[in-house]
C-alpha cells in the first residue's frame, strides 16, 4: 500500500511540477550553447579582489590574533581531553583488576571447609 501511495504522490508532483514555477522567474541553471561550450572563458573567469580587501588593515590583523589564540585555546583543550581519555583508560584497567579479584573471592567463597585459607589470628585482648 505505502508503494502505491508513493508512486501516486510522485506522479502527482511530477505531473503539476511544471504549473507552480512562474514564466519570469531567473533560471539558476541554463544548458550551454554550442558557442558557450567551446569558449573557455564562458566557462572559468578570472575574478579578482578589491584593492582595499586586499590591504591588511586593524580589523584583520586583530581577527588574525584572535584566530591565533583560538586555536591555542582548541589545541590546549584538545591535550585536556586526551589526558581525560588517558584516565578513562587506567580507570578500564583498573576496574578489570577488580573485576578478577572479584572472580577469585567468588571462587574462594565457594570452596569446602578443609579448602579455605586459613583466617588470621586474632589481635591479643579481643575474645
């Protein structure tokens, strides 16, 4: 059902593309004519800046120092995060530590009477 509909809609839109553009409306795209096609030029143009773009100025200079410690911001901010990744990374390693000392008291709760370790004496003065 959903393909039928689907097939339907776009035939619909296909069909009244045409009527909702207006005659007078400025083509963003236009084939190229056989002239067009074989000039270069038509093709590629040569642009160039205004002088006054061109000349460094105050404005740009200090958008060229504000770039500047942005970046110096970004790149310190970056080493920030890789020592973040750098603790997560212990912090993994240590909880599979723990993890394998969980592993073997699980095992050691487990064993018979005469397999346990041995408990530690108790301290003088306690009964």
């Amino acid at each position: 059902m959903k393909k039928v509909t689907l097939i339907f809609a776009t035939t619909v839109l296909l069909v009244s593309g045409t009527g909702w553009t207006a005659d007078d409306a400025e083509a963003t795209i236009r084939l190229m004519g056989v002239a067009e096609a074989e000039l270069p030029d038509a093709v590629t143009k040569h642009i160039t800046l205004p002088e006054h773009l061109l000349l460094e100025t105050e404005d740009q200079v200090a958008a060229v120092k504000q770039a500047e410690k942005g970046l110096a911001k970004a790149n310190e901010r970056n080493e920030h995060g890789n020592k973040g990744q750098e603790r997560a990374a212990e912090a993994r390693e240590h909880a599979a530590e723990m993890q394998e000392k969980a592993k073997e008291n699980r095992k050691h709760r487990g064993r018979s009477k005469d397999d346990r370790p041995t408990p530690p004496e108790t301290p003088p003065g306690r009964n």
